[in-house]
C-alpha cells in the first residue's frame, strides 16, 4: 500500500493485522524485524494523523469562538 493512499483507518486495520501475526503461534522468527519495521511506519504514520486533525479541530474551535 502506497503511503500516499494510506487512511488512518487503513493504518490502524494494517496494525491490527501485524500484532495479530506477532502473537501467533506460527509467528515467523525472521520476519519478525519486518513487522517491527512496518509497524513504527504505521504507528508514525497515526500518530501524525492525529496531531493534524487535532491542530484541525482546535482551529474550528477557535474560529466558532470569533463567531460567538
């Protein structure tokens, strides 16, 4: 998946998958580094989004208080 297409959502689902196949039983010794990896993209990635919609929301607030 592109990073440029990438949705929280998708993200957080994408995350979900990556711990699921950590805990298994099956889980694979070698790719383990693989889903560390991917899994701090991800997390980077959710964390960005979330300070930007935050910083989103707070200016609406802001402007709906000039409306008031």
């Amino acid at each position: 998946m592109e990073e440029k297409e990438l949705t929280y959502k998708a993200a957080m689902n994408e995350l979900e998958s990556i711990i699921a196949a950590m805990e298994s039983e099956n889980c694979e010794i070698d790719k383990l580094a693989e889903y560390t990896a991917r899994a701090t993209t991800l997390l980077k990635f959710c964390k960005e989004s979330l300070f930007k919609t935050n910083a989103e929301v707070e200016n609406c607030l802001e402007e709906l208080k000039k409306l008031v």
